[in-house]
C-alpha cells in the first residue's frame, strides 16, 4: 500500500504536467470543456508511462519499495505483455465507475463503491493459489522482490 501511495505521489506530477500540456496544445479555456479527450489523453498517457517503466522492471515507486515486475519465468516484461498488465489493472476500477451513470451515483456514494471495490479486489488476492493479484495471473505477470532477484547470481 505503501508503494500505491508514493506511485500516486508521482503520478500527480505525471498527471498535471499532462493536462497542462493537453489544455495548452487545445487552448482549452474552461475546465469541462473537452473533458472526455482529457481522459483519453491521460489514459494513454498513463498508458505510455507504466508500460515503457514496467517493460524496464520497475517504476519509481517499486524501486523504492525493491518491487519488480517480470513475466511467470522471471525475465522482465516485453512492451505488450506490459501494456496487457496496464489495461488489466483497469478492473482495479472499471467495474464501479461503469456503475456512475446508470445509477446517476453522487460523489459520496461513487466514492464508497470505488472504496469498496478496490477493497474486495485486494482481498480477492488472498484467494489466489500465489497471493497475486488478478490482473497479474490474467496477464501472467508477477510482483517479485527484487533485493532476492539482484541477489542471484
């Protein structure tokens, strides 16, 4: 969790430098319009940043916390195999946000569905014969310690 938050840290900065660019190069002049192109816009570029870090091994973030991500036979990831990854990771959140407009959810109640999601999946991986996450065994990726990794000769 720990790592989720220092990723979020980082992302911020990913994440703003991106829209400022996005609503320059659009000359956006009010925060709703295009709002919809922004999204797709930071999802790709999300896209971009943890399939070009994650095809390297690590981000940032999962260096800090010797956290590497490599493919079922421990060789680091090829571009779309990490790309899969990033779009999988996407159940993270999908499932409650697709819920928003159907149901016209207020923030509050959007908020403790995402909440709550987020929390059923991260205990979903406690069921998983090797305590990953589904998105990894849908990809066939692994979250592995990197320290013993380094360690092997």
């Amino acid at each position: 969790m720990a790592c989720w938050l220092y990723e979020g840290m980082l992302l911020f900065g990913v994440i703003f430098i991106a829209a400022y660019l996005f609503s320059s190069l659009t000359q956006q002049r009010h925060a709703l319009t295009g709002r919809h192109a922004l999204m797709a816009f930071l999802f790709l570029v999300l896209g971009i940043y943890f399939t070009w870090f994650w095809s390297k091994g690590q981000t940032l973030a999962m260096k800090t916390w010797h956290i590497r991500v490599t493919d079922r036979q421990g060789r680091r990831l090829s571009q779309p195999r990490a790309l899969l990854r990033y779009v999988l990771s996407w159940l993270w959140f999908l499932p409650p946000l697709a819920l928003i407009a159907p149901f016209h959810l207020g923030a509050g109640e959007t908020s403790v569905l995402l909440i709550g999601w987020v929390l059923v999946w991260a205990v979903l991986a406690r069921f998983h014969p090797q305590r990953q996450f589904w998105h990894d065994a849908l990809a066939g990726t692994l979250l592995v310690d990197a320290r013993l990794q380094d360690n092997q000769p």
